[in-house]
C-alpha cells in the first residue's frame, strides 16, 4: 500500500486501527490521517493526537474547530473536502469507522467516506462500546512491536485515562483475543467496507 488515508470522526479515534498502521508504515506506506473534530473542554487533546500522529510519522491535520457531536451539521462540506482531498492523491486504502457504529459524528464519516471514495479499498475499524455488532471480514495480524507502538501512542493522551475503555491493556487483550480466534498473538479487526482488485 503506497498511500493511506485514515478518517478519524475525533482526534483519538486513529488509535483504533493504529497497530496496523504501524505495519503499514514499517511497510513504506505514506499515511495521512484526518480528524474532523474534538472534545473543546479538553483542548490539550490537540497536542495528544499531534503527539500521537508523529510517534508515527504520519501527516495529520484536524479540519474542523468543531466540539464533538456536531458533524452533521458541516455533512456537505465534509463530503467536499473529502472528495477534493480524493482528488489531490490516489490512495491505495481508506481507513473509517466501520457501518455499525451508532456515534452519530462515526456514522457521518462512514457515510461520506463511502460517497467520496467508493473507487478505493475501504476498511472499517471498530470502536466497540460504539457498536451493535461486529461484521469481522479482515484480520490484521500483528507483532508484540506493534502493539507497543499503540501503547505509546495511547499514552499521549492523558485526558483520556479516565474513560474506562482508553487504556493500553484494555487494547493488548482486544489484539490478543482478536489473535486468538486466527491462531496469532496479536491482531487487529476490520470491516471490508469496499475490496478493489486491480
């Protein structure tokens, strides 16, 4: 994969699909990762997710001053900026909240990646207190190098410490049943929104 794009309702979200990312990057991939909004009451999230996107090494940009909770209102000009931002580089693979996450800024993004970049492989990832199901399609196995990447990256947020599902242990078991069910030690899960073969 020479070029990905991970869409990120909130600055933190990347942190779900962000030990295969870390294969990905360690691959060659360029990585772009776009986030749409953030919790205002916590404005030290900025410099977190900044923190969390140069552990790897990925360009990253936040398009909106927007609290969370609000996406729907700029759902047109969200879907133009994605469209123009298909328009600027051809990706290999999209990263996006998987179809069954029922956060009402996850279920914009989904919706409008699908508009905007239908022609290109796209993954869902999966935040599971978000979820009324899981559509489990892709496993992405992974080393112990990269789970301790994503638990680098998770430590750059503070903020987040208090909510119960945000910590690095919490992720390690998650990689190691997902493993389990593939007979691997670690691995994360994703929805195969759309496949292309070229």
């Amino acid at each position: 994969m020479k070029n990905i794009l991970v869409l990120v309702p909130h600055t933190d979200d990347e942190i779900l699909c962000y030990g295969t990312l870390t294969k990905f990057k360690e691959q060659g991939s360029n990585i772009d990762i776009l986030a749409f909004s953030y919790p205002h009451e916590l404005p030290k999230i900025k410099k977190e997710f900044e923190n969390s996107c140069r552990i790897l090494n990925a360009n990253y940009k936040i398009i909106f001053d927007l609290p969370i909770r609000n996406l729907q209102s700029v759902r047109q000009e969200l879907l133009e900026c994605l469209i123009e931002y298909s328009k600027q580089k051809e990706y290999d693979l999209v990263f996006c909240p998987c179809s069954t996450d029922t956060h009402q800024d996850h279920e914009v993004i989904y919706n409008e990646c699908f508009r905007a970049f239908k022609l290109t492989n796209i993954w869902g990832y999966f935040a599971p207190h978000n979820c009324k199901s899981f559509n489990i399609q892709i496993y992405s196995v992974l080393k112990k190098e990269h789970i301790l990447q994503k638990m680098s990256a998770i430590n750059c947020y503070q903020t987040q410490k208090t909510r119960s599902y945000f910590n690095d242990n919490y992720f390690e078991m998650l990689a190691k049943v997902n493993g389990k069910a593939i007979k691997q030690e670690y691995a994360e899960v994703f929805e195969n929104i759309r496949s292309i073969m070229k």
